[in-house]
C-alpha cells in the first residue's frame, strides 16, 4: 500500500469520524438546537448580572490597579491586600455602569492577601449575590470577571470562563507574608489585573476572590491553574475587615506531623496556649477542626486558615485512646506588633533585591499587581499625595488599624443599638442584685462606687476598686466573677466614651447564640474585657473577663432580660470559666438608685 493510500484512507476515516460525532448536530434537530440556545442564553444572562457588581481598581496615581467585586449596595466592596497596597488610604474604581467612583480602604487581612473597600457616591451600587462556597465541586463551570493587564480604560471588564479544577487548595507561604488556604482552583484565565475581581459560579453567584495564578516562564500568560480565595473563608473574616484593624490569621499554638501510621500528632505545644489549656498534648491526634475531619497535616493548615484569630472552634482529638471535644481559641499567626510592623511600618533596614529567577511563578511580580507604596502610616509619609476633601473625611489614621474611622463607625453602631435597651449614664451608685443559684442557694451582690462584694454559698468576696482588678479573681474558681460584674456596670453606666480604650474586634460566634455576635474589647487597668452583643436585639448578651490574655477569662452570658425601671436588665446569668460551669444565677431583685443629672468618668 502506498503512502497516498494511507493518506486517503486516513482523510477519509477523519471524515467519517466527524460526521460520526456531529451529525445529530448537523441534521435538524429542534429539541438539541432549543437546549444549546438555552444553554447559551442562561450563561450570558448570569454573566450579565454578575458583571454589573465588578469593579476595576486603579491607584490613585494611575500606576497600578486590579479588580474587585461590590457586595452591599452602600458601596462596601472585596479586593486583593496585594492590589490595595499600592494605593494607600483611596484610590480610584470603574464600574460597567461608565461612572468612576472614589473609594477608601476599609479593613485588611494581609495574610489571606483580602481586602475590603467602600466606593462613595451612592447606596445603591449593584452587588454580587454570594453562594456557599463549600458547594463547589471540581468540573464545576465558572467564569471570572476582572481587571486583567489594566485593560478596562473603557470600564468594561473582561470575562473569561472556565471550569473548577480543584477545591480546599493549601499554599504554603514560602516566606512571605501571604498564605493562601482553602482555595478554588480553575482554569478560567487568571491574569495580572485580574487579582482581586470576582468568581462566580455558573448561574452568577459569589464563590470566591481570585487571587494567585501560574504564569508560563515568568511571563504574563496564564497556563490555565488560578487560585480563589474562597467566599466562605471571607464570610469568617467579614466581621473583622469592616472593623477597619489589621485581621490576623489563626493558629492552633500547637505543630503536628504525621506518624507512621499516617495519624496526624502533635509535636509540640506551646504551653501558654489555649489549646493547652483545653488538654491537648504532646503525641494527642487531631482529628477534627471546625466541624473538618483532619486526616493530613495540610488539611489541619487548611482549615486553620480560614479561621481569624481569637475565634473559638470545636477542635476533637485522641488521647490515651479517648476522644475529648472541646472549644479552643485561637491564637494569631503573628505577634501583637508584628503584623502592624510587617504592613504598616514597613522594612527596618533596606531590602536586597533577590535574583529575578528565585521565586515560583505564583509569587512572581507582575504588571497591575506589584506593590509599590507601603501602607501609610500617619506622619510617615509626606510625599503622599493627600487626599480630596471629599474623601479624607473618610479616613482615620490610627496604627494597628487599617482606618480607624470604620472601626468607630462600628464601635458607634453597636452601642447605639444597645441603648435602645436603656439609659444607664445617670445611675449613682451602688446597685444591688438579689437572687438565687441552680442548686437554690442565696447571692447578694452589691456593685458600689469603692468596693464590689458578693455573698455567695461559701465565704464572701470583696474587691477593692482601688487596687489592682486582677489581682482580686473571687469567688474561687469563677476567673473573677465579681470584678467581671463591676466592669459590666462601669460599660453601662460610662458608655465607650468614658469606659477607657475600647475598640470594635469585629463578629464573633459564641456557645449560647446561633449566630455570630458583635464585640467591643474594652480595656481599663490592665484588664481586657469582651462585651458581645446580639447583632439583631442590641442586647448585650455576654462578656469574657481577662485579668491575663494567657489565662482563661471569666465569662458571663446573659439572657432573660425584663424591664427594671424602664430598662431592660438580665435576670439570668451563666456563669463560666474554662471547661468548667462556675454558677448559673437567677435575678429575682435589681435594687438600682436614683438618677443624677451628670454622671463623670474618672
């Protein structure tokens, strides 16, 4: 047989083949024909709505940018930390509606490289929807919508569609400050410019931030593997970007490893750690986290991950052959000044520039993503340009904080919602609460201007207000029950604005309540104090006393609230400290003064 005959046997194969596959197409088939169309016209009217909510970022200096995507209608919107840096306090965003919008920096998480903004002008913007994201499945459709190569001088974004290749991808920090968790993996085109934007589902719900993405020989073209931060990893940390602070990632205080029977141990453990404290040990098996079986050492840094620091989760693990659960709070990744010292204040001595080669191709710099600017820092940075008039009210410099005027915005609101509950301020001292245990025993406690005591089944406490707070921890084995009460008072009747230092931590969840509370940490002497309340009622429904951040604080949950005077007061109080129940107490008495005209803090 000659090579023209295989030759034509081939062609004639290929045709074959083709009509083969794509007859029913080529043949007139109206039900196949209605179902593509359909198909298409579903996919274009998803992307239609979802593309109204992107927005395209640009430096306030027009030298970078990336995208986002707005998720409430009062303007409050999702980024990179990577795209924002370089702007500073505000920069500049397009949306598909043609209309250029000045927007400020809200609240940062640089670890998980998020960042939330707020675009002034209106209440009204377009948003995304926002799905579960733990929905998602790998051959899953999705597209991305975004910024890439800062192409949309135009304000219209560019979208690419792919599908979902993999799903709770861990990437290890490799010495940087970032660390991407729990991520989506797609190979929708992932380009410079696009950080930061949107990645929606097939039906143009919210799924995830995109952020990283391979690049083919350090250059500018995506190989098709891009990385999104997960919605629901953004949900935890909401809360705490609205807060306006720098948001630290959560570690358990505890390294582990796996065995040679593939458990995943503890190797060590700090011993000041609250996951200590809960009894984990050298040599324990983790097993579960936040609801998450643990069967690797990365899903235990994955599931870490999506967790803030300071939130207490459900952590199982195997000792001696018994399995304990427990709640354990969560320490930060970094130190109290680190984080602000790596992101604020920026390098202490200068940077020698590395080889253009040694980095992977997800951490190279690329065009529309690099930072340029450190985030400034009040005073520090004289060569900035100001902000307009119109925007500056919107920014509040404060260290530690990424605006602080978001976080008194909140701070603000919520004590507002609580007085609703209740005017406290001209309360005179002392106050005095009658009424029983569970067990059915007498407690008497009198809240007075110099002392606080309590008579409980047992010997009474007395806590001089003069002296050190925590130092004075009765009854035993409460953490400190009757200072706990004498710093719920003093909130109540001085408000933040007199209490001392008080700021807003953020959302938080709490045993007693379904949903995620907000939180006031408040700080007077040397005790740190967590005042939580019900986001919906306004109602302060617990507090964590913490004469230490290394101890475990005395916690206090209030319910049963009645009116007293015309304020509404908790009648019942469950009283805790550790894994230990200390009291469940029932009011049957508030014995409250009268009023005076002013009431001064000191």
């Amino acid at each position: 047989m000659t090579r023209n005959d295989c030759s034509l046997r081939i062609c004639i194969g290929c045709v074959m083949l083709v009509l083969f596959a794509f007859g029913p197409l080529v043949r007139a088939d109206d039900e196949v024909a209605e179902a593509v169309l359909k198909a298409e016209q579903q996919r274009i009217a998803a992307i239609a709505k979802a593309k109204k909510g992107a927005v395209s970022v640009f430096d306030n200096g027009g030298r970078g940018g990336g995208s986002g995507v707005v998720i409430t209608p009062d303007g409050y919107a999702l980024t990179n930390f990577h795209v924002v840096k370089p702007a500073g306090d505000y920069m500049k965003c397009s949306m598909p509606d043609g209309r250029l919008y000045d927007a400020v920096i809200v609240g940062i998480d640089p670890t998980g490289d998020v960042a939330m903004i707020k675009l002034l002008g209106r209440d009204d913007f377009p948003t995304a929807e926002i799905a579960d994201s733990d929905d998602v499945k790998v051959g899953d459709w999705c597209f991305a919508i975004g910024n890439p190569f800062l192409l949309a001088t135009d304000f219209q974004p560019t979208v690419t569609y792919g599908i979902v290749s993999g799903v709770h991808r861990y990437q290890y920090p490799a010495g940087t400050l970032l660390e991407y968790a729990d991520c989506i993996q797609t190979d929708a085109s992932i380009n410079p410019g696009n950080s930061g934007g949107p990645l929606f589902n097939a039906e143009g719900y919210l799924i995830g931030i995109n952020g990283r993405g391979s690049f083919e020989k350090r250059g500018r073209v995506n190989v098709g593997v891009g990385y999104a931060i997960s919605i629901n990893q953004i949900k935890n940390f909401m809360g705490y970007l609205r807060s306006g602070r720098l948001v630290d990632h959560a570690t358990l205080g505890a390294t582990v490893s796996s065995d040679e029977d593939g458990r995943v141990v503890v190797t060590n453990i700090i011993e000041s750690s609250d996951a200590f404290r809960r009894g984990l040990r050298y040599g324990d098996e983790i097993v579960s986290l936040g609801g998450r079986s643990i069967s690797t050492v990365n899903e235990l840094k994955n599931v870490l991950g999506i967790f803030p620091k300071s939130w207490r989760v459900p952590v199982s693990y195997i000792q001696d052959e018994r399995r304990h659960n427990v709640l354990v709070r969560l320490a930060g990744v970094h130190g109290a000044d680190e984080l602000t010292a790596k992101v604020q204040r920026g390098p202490q001595a200068p940077e020698i520039p590395k080889p253009k080669d040694d980095k992977p191709d997800e951490e190279k710099e690329k065009p529309g993503d690099k930072p340029k600017i450190p985030l400034p820092v009040p005073g520090h940075d004289a060569a900035k340009k100001p902000a307009p008039k119109e925007v500056a009210k919107y920014i509040q410099s404060r260290e530690g904080f990424a605006n602080f005027y978001f976080n008194s915005l909140n701070r603000d609101r919520v004590w507002n919602g609580f007085s609703s509950t209740g005017d406290f301020t001209k309360l005179t001292e002392p106050w005095r609460l009658v009424g029983k245990t569970a067990n059915g025993g007498e407690i008497e406690v009198v809240l007075g201007p110099e002392k606080a005591l309590a008579k409980l089944p047992g010997s009474p406490v007395i806590v001089d207000l003069s002296q050190d707070l925590g130092n004075q921890l009765g009854p035993v084995g409460s953490g400190g029950f009757v200072v706990a009460l004498h710093l719920w008072q003093r909130m109540l009747t001085l408000e933040p604005a007199k209490y001392g230092d008080v700021y807003y931590l953020g959302t938080t969840p709490i045993p007693t309540e379904k949903d995620s509370v907000d939180v006031l940490v408040a700080t007077y002497q040397v005790v740190e104090t967590r005042f939580m309340f019900d986001a919906q009622s306004g109602q302060l429904v617990g507090l964590e006393m913490y004469p230490d951040l290394n101890v475990d604080p005395c916690e206090i949950y209030f319910s049963d609230y009645h009116e007293v005077d015309g304020r509404l007061l908790p009648h019942r109080m469950e009283v805790r400290h550790g894994d230990h129940l200390f009291e469940v107490i029932q009011i049957d008495e508030f014995d409250l003064p009268a009023e005076t005209v002013d009431n001064k803090g000191d």
